[in-house]
C-alpha cells in the first residue's frame, strides 16, 4: 500500500508505503542483489553477466504507477490520496566495492546522461510532477545495499524543499527580473573563498548559508532549467564537478565520505519556471574524522540548522583535500 497523508500543521504530504518494511536489508556476504548475475549462480535484479549502467524498477518503492486504494478514510482537514508515481534504482557499475570517484569522470558522464534520458520519459508521465534524481552513500545515512547506487523518484507534486526553493526564486525574479542563483553565484565568485573548482562552466563551492558541515553546491554559470537544457559540453562539465567533490571528500578524512547528493530541476508539471536555476547539492554526514553530523532536535524539531566551524574553514579544507583517484 502507497498513500499521501496530509499534514495540515506543515501544509506538506507524508507518504506511507507500508511494504517498505521488507525491503532487502544487508544480504548475506557474497550476494548482491544489485550485482550482475554469475553464470550458474543466484539470480539477482541483473540478468546478465555484466553490465554498464542499469535502471531499475525500485521492488520497494515509495511512489506506485497503480498505487491501490488508501488504507484509511481522508477528512476535509487531513486528505489521503494514493501515492501514485515512479520509483527507480540506478546501479552505477558492476563493481560491487568501489565508488564513483573511483569509476572515474567517464561512468560519471555516463551517469549524467542517463540521467538526462530518465527526466525526460519520467517527467513526460502524467501524474509525474516533479523527477527527484538523488543519492544516499554509506550505512550512516541508512544504506542498506552497499553496491554503487542512486534512485529516482517520479513525484505526483513538487516536494516540499524544491518548492520553498522555487517560491524564493519566482519572487526575486519578479522583484529584481533577475536569476537568484545567478546573483548568489556572482557574489561567490566576487568573493572566492568559498570557491573550491570549476568545470566547463560549473563551479563547486560551498555556500555562504552552509547548514552540513562540508555542505558542496555544483552550479552551472549558464541560466539552465534542468538537463535538458544542457548541451553535451556542459553535461561533461557537471560530469567533473561531481566527480571532483566525491574525490574530494573520499580524500578529506582518507575515507568513503557519507552524503546525500541531490539534483534540483524544472518541475515537470507543465508549468513554466523561467527564474528556476539547475543546481545539485551535497550534504555530508562527517564533522570530522571520527563524528558524524546528526540532525537532532534543533534542527528536526525547529527546523533551524546550527553549525559549529564557519563555511570558508569548510571549503578551505575541501581545496586542500585532492583527490587520488
């Protein structure tokens, strides 16, 4: 069962997908679901004996194409409605133990594009208002297969976090007729020390108004919606920016770093979103060498982030912080 419960306190919708609770959790050591399948050897989701880059039906999904009926009855004050939407996994590589600073900027490039190629069919299903490509890495941020992997989720309306996004950029935009990543990314330039590379017209920087210890932001120069209105010079370019803050992060305490990686694109609702600027953003889950960063009740409860080092100490560190591979 996959429903839509309404918050009427946040004015924001809960998914409850109950059968999640069976979802594969650590196999058994030398079985991979997400491994290709051995000739003679257990069947995995990968028919085959090897592979590039796989997408997936997600067995455990959040959002159904055929949802069902909700479970409960919905009130004027706190609507249900199916969770109707898509669900799918992208396996990076065949590889099992490695990560995508080691499968170098090619399978990157690689990734971006078929990541293009899902945007585009995904955000062209009705139902599908916004195409959310993201990626949860290590067990600290609730990994529970291990093998080089992201999702994407084919949402029936724009999420909470990209739509305050949004409203903050259509009011600049009217305000000022001006882009606000356009601007924000001017300032960062002018002021450089939060400034880590760029790549064919993509910078990587960590934000003035960082809330994750190491926080990273991938923006492009060009005013840019979404992938598809990238040319394939640039999609090499956000190609090596990716690949070059996972290096750097992997480098940064000699370690595989946990993040979350997130793309924020043009809603795929039919509306127009010309003030909407493309921008991908990293959140790590390291302080330092040996402390995570928990969201605690501050955070979670007030919604209000509070950081303990200053954003310039954090880029400093990720510039002197090379990668290897």
């Amino acid at each position: 069962m996959s429903e839509l419960r309404w918050n009427p306190l946040l004015e924001e919708w809960v998914v409850t997908a109950t059968h999640r609770q069976e979802r594969t959790f650590f196999p058994p050591a030398g079985y991979c679901p997400l491994c290709p399948t051995k000739p003679g050897g257990f069947p995995t989701e990968v028919p085959a004996p090897d592979y590039d880059v796989v997408v997936l039906q997600n067995k455990f999904p959040s959002f159904r194409p055929e949802p069902g009926a909700p479970g409960v009855d919905g009130h004027p004050l706190t609507p249900v409605l199916p969770a109707g939407g898509v669900c799918e996994v992208v396996l990076y590589s065949p590889q099992h133990d490695t990560t995508l600073a080691r499968l170098g900027r090619d399978t990157v490039y690689k990734l971006v594009q078929v990541w293009q190629d899902r945007f585009r069919e995904l955000g062209a299903q009705p139902g599908v208002d916004y195409v959310f490509v993201f990626e949860n890495r290590g067990v600290e941020v609730g990994v529970t297969l291990t093998h080089p992997h992201g999702q994407i989720y084919g949402f029936p309306y724009v999420p909470p976090i990209p739509q305050r996004e949004l409203a903050a950029m259509e009011r600049h935009w009217y305000r000022t007729h001006r882009c606000l990543l356009c601007e924000l990314l001017e300032r960062e330039r002018a002021d450089e020390r939060r400034l880590m590379s760029e790549f064919e017209g993509f910078h990587v920087l960590v934000p003035f108004y960082a809330r994750f210890p190491y926080e990273v932001h991938v923006v492009p120069e060009r005013h840019v919606g979404s992938l598809l209105d990238m040319d394939a010079d640039e999609q090499w370019g956000l190609a090596g920016a990716i690949h070059d803050v996972i290096g750097r992060y992997d480098a940064l305490y000699d370690s595989v770093m946990p993040y979350m990686m997130v793309l924020h694109q043009n809603p795929t609702d039919g509306g127009s979103y010309p003030y909407h600027h493309f921008h991908v953003e990293f959140y790590p889950l390291r302080r330092s060498a040996g402390k995570l960063k928990y969201r605690a009740g501050c955070e979670t409860g007030a919604g209000t982030f509070i950081t303990d080092a200053l954003p310039e100490d954090w880029a400093e560190d990720l510039r002197r912080a090379l990668p290897t591979v």
